[in-house]
C-alpha cells in the first residue's frame, strides 16, 4: 500500500489516485483530520503518460523540464521523515 502525509498533523497514511471530471486527484484520509483532496494534474490521460515515462530521470526530463512539490506553507523541515 502506498502513503502520503497528512497535510495537517504528517502522519504516514493511505492514499489512493482518482480521475475526476478528467482531472488526476490525489484522496487521502487522516483518522484525525479526515479527508484531504490534492488536484495532481488537470489532465488524468497525461498524468498516467507521465508515470510510464518514468523510467530514466533524463527521459522524464524529456517531457517536463521542473517539478515542484508543495507540502505545506508551515514547513520548518523539523519533522523526522525529512532531513
């Protein structure tokens, strides 16, 4: 089973990723928190092209030149599961 994070409290927990109206999103559920939603991509057809591309950094570097990671606006990088 795959993890993620919770937004709030970043606890390891389950997610699972879900077309939409056409669009890739990202559900999560937190014992705590609940449920969280992250839109991935506003096209689910290239957001699963773009996870058989994956194959060599420099081929993925291909297709798309940057990718960012936004966790949260509160990151301090104190946590024990980032540096």
């Amino acid at each position: 089973m795959n993890h993620s994070l919770c937004s709030i409290c970043y606890s390891p927990i389950p997610y699972e990723i879900i077309e939409y109206n056409g669009q890739a999103w990202l559900h999560k559920y937190c014992n705590i928190h609940g449920q969280q939603k992250i839109l991935l991509d506003t096209d689910y057809n290239f957001y699963k092209h773009t996870l058989n591309i994956r194959d060599t950094q420099s081929k993925w570097l291909e297709y798309i030149s940057s990718t960012a990671l936004d966790v949260t606006d509160r990151c301090n990088v104190q946590c024990p599961h980032c540096y």
